[in-house]
C-alpha cells in the first residue's frame, strides 16, 4: 500500500458523471469490509468513522460521529457529542442501526480490547462503553479491516473481529442479547499456517435470515498468497463449513472483501485478485458462480454498494480500464450490475463512470443492511483523500 489515508467523502449519488465534493465537515477515513454509514428513521445520515493523523499508527485516533443536519440528505455535517466521543486508538469502525433506533458501534483500541459502544439517534449521544474480550492485536494500522457489524431481522446486533491467538489472526463472533454480549467464539474454520492469517472479516445477512460472513486467508503484506474463503451461518444457528472461492486473492492491508445481499437473494461479492484487478463473483441457488466479471480494472479494495433498485454499483479508483498496474491511482469510479443480471447468460454490466475527480487513494464505502435500513432508495457513500490532514468532504446529487 502506497497510500496515506486520510480525507473522508460522504456522498448521496446517482449517475453524476463527474459529481465534485463542496463541503468539508471534519477528519476520518473508511474502509470496505465493515459499514461505517447508517440513516436514522427519521432520515438523518451518520457517519462513524475513525480519524487517522499518520498513517499506519494514527497515534492520535478518535472516533467522530457525524450527522446530517437535513433530512434524507444533508450539505452541512455536524460532529456529535464530540465530549464523548472514544479515544481510544481505533482505526476501523463497524456501524449499523438496530431495533431501538440505536447505532451500535464496534472497535478494536490502541490496547488490543475490543470494545462497542452505540450512538442514540433520538439524543445524538455516545453510550457508555462496553468491554468485550481482549484481542491480544495490538500492532494493526490503517486498513487492517479487523471488525464488522451487522444486525439481524429480530434486531440483534451481530459482532465480528480478529483476535490474535497463538501467533495467527483469526475471526471471532459474538451476539448483544438485551445488554450484554454472548461469549465470544471463533468462527474462520480453516487451520492456519505459518503464513496464513484470517484477515477482514465482512458480513451480510440475506433476507431469509442466513448470515453470511466473508473474510481473506493469507499472510500480509501485499503478498499474491490470500484466498477468500465464505462461510455461513442457517437462521437455525449452524455454521457450515466454509468454502474458498477460486482464482486467489491479494493480501494486503486494502483488498476488501466487500460483500452484500439483493432482495432476490443472491449474494454479490468484490476483491482484488493476486493481480489487484478487480473481481466479482455472485451466489444464486446453484452456488458460487464467477462467470460475470467486470471490464478489468486494478485497484485496491474494489467495494459494493446497492444501487437502490435491486442491483449492485461496484466502486474503485485509479486509471479505468488497467493501465494503472499498482492500482492507486487518481479518481473514483463506478459500474452498475441491474437486477437479474445474475440470471442471464451474459453480464451486463455497465461502462466504468468516473464520478470523482480527485487524489482519491482510498477504500468507499456504501450504506446498505438487509434489516432496518430505512430509505434504501437513497444512495449513501463514503470514501477519503490521500493528503494530510484529514478533511472530511460531503457532496449532494439526489434524483
């Protein structure tokens, strides 16, 4: 990775062409694997993100949450109950809204103890923090992806994370039950080498319920060694056994993987390849299929969003097509999946469009949730500059 991350972007979007950003709000940066963007019933848009002043360490990192001031969009961008905001040395966030009108929030701090506190939509003020368990990593930096969130149809929030145990990184699961955590068990299923880590964990529920999860096995440090392995979990409560998906992967701080489910139930997945080309692969009923590839492109942690009508947007940045070879190129691109296209015979994926002009080295983030997601016909996304300091943009396309 040669970038420094920084500059945060949070963006309702359609088809702008060559959209630019028009109003700064404050310091933060996203990633791919967890969700960082969250829309309240009322309409408002939250961005929980952490701040990062030197890449890798981000010595002085705090969580900010900022929060539109109009509804079902914004132009203006409010940091709250900033007094309160964790200090902890995080530098990845999981966001997401549960059944209460509660954005529950989970972190790994400076300390290794992983920790989740949640924001009230209706007060706008941080909770007080929990303690879950000690994850014995303490030497992550920027785009080391190490948690992730989601909240199922009852409403539970369901936690991810890396704890370091006997040398490895591995996965570990754990459910808010009222006020209080489950015991926290490890869930990536593969024995790991002395090169194998499991790296980014990302998970997405489907709307029958089933959970799944997504991660990448390798060892680090921008090595073609990485395997993206997927493994769910039935809305009984079974875990199967995980499966790999061909073709290999790049392990590196910034390769995703980016995930997310479509109402018709098929499960749509993003990497970097061994290559950094961009790499799509999709679940139906007949299993895991990779036969819809997008036009090539490198970039790191190529992302999904939903496009607000049943299809996928895929996102990176740098020069599209791939004459960019390190993939950190400038700009920010994106290309539409439409519904059903799954199904075809061929995919039909849109051109690449370039939707912003910019030194854009940096890994977007889009809002989506299966359950209780309110106005999933708006398009939220989120991404970050490679200058220093730390500039929080926003910019408004609706329609």
């Amino acid at each position: 990775m040669i970038s420094r991350k920084l500059a945060i972007f949070v963006v309702v979007i359609s088809s702008c062409g060559s959209c630019q950003p028009t109003t700064t709000a404050g310091a933060g940066f996203t990633d791919v694997s967890p969700r960082q963007l969250v829309r309240s019933e009322a309409g408002y848009l939250y961005a929980v993100v952490p701040t990062c002043d030197l890449y890798p360490a981000c010595a002085g990192s705090e969580i900010r949450a900022y929060r539109g001031t109009e509804l079902l969009g914004a132009t203006k961008y409010q940091l709250i109950d900033p007094v309160n905001s964790p200090r902890d040395g995080a530098v990845s966030t999981a966001a997401a809204l549960d059944a209460n009108g509660l954005i529950q929030v989970i972190w790994i701090a400076r300390s290794g103890m992983v920790r989740s506190a949640a924001i009230n939509t209706a007060t706008d003020q941080w909770t007080s923090i929990r303690d879950i368990e000690d994850s014995n990593w303490t030497d992550f930096g920027q785009g080391d992806q190490g948690v992730a969130l989601a909240v199922d149809a009852a409403g539970r929030a369901h936690a991810f994370w890396n704890r370091r145990i006997d040398t490895h990184l591995h996965i570990r699961h754990s459910v808010l039950v009222g006020r209080s955590w489950t015991a926290p068990e490890t869930v990536d299923d593969v024995v790991l080498t002395d090169r194998g880590n499991a790296w980014h964990p990302t998970v997405a529920f489907a709307p029958d319920g089933t959970l799944w999860l997504a991660w990448l096995h390798g060892s680090g440090n921008y090595k073609p060694d990485g395997v993206i392995r997927v493994r769910e979990l039935s809305p009984a409560g079974r875990w199967e056994a995980s499966v790999p998906i061909p073709g290999g992967a790049m392990t590196g701080i910034d390769n995703g993987p980016s995930m997310l489910v479509t109402p018709d139930g098929v499960v749509h997945l993003a990497f970097g390849d061994t290559g950094n080309v961009a790499t799509y692969w999709y679940r139906n009923a007949s299993g895991w299929h990779g036969d819809r590839q997008p036009p090539q492109t490198r970039t790191h942690n190529p992302s999904l969003g939903p496009d607000g009508r049943g299809g996928v947007f895929l996102y990176a940045h740098g020069t599209v097509p791939a004459n960019d070879l390190a993939g950190h190129g400038m700009d920010l691109y994106s290309m539409r999946l439409p519904p059903g296209a799954t199904a075809g015979t061929v995919g039909i994926w849109g051109p690449w469009t370039r939707i912003f002009t910019g030194s854009f080295d940096s890994s977007v983030n889009a809002r989506w949730a299966q359950f209780f997601n309110p106005y999933p016909a708006l398009l939220d996304l989120a991404w970050w500059s490679d200058s220093y300091p730390n500039v929080l943009w926003i910019a408004l396309n609706p329609g």
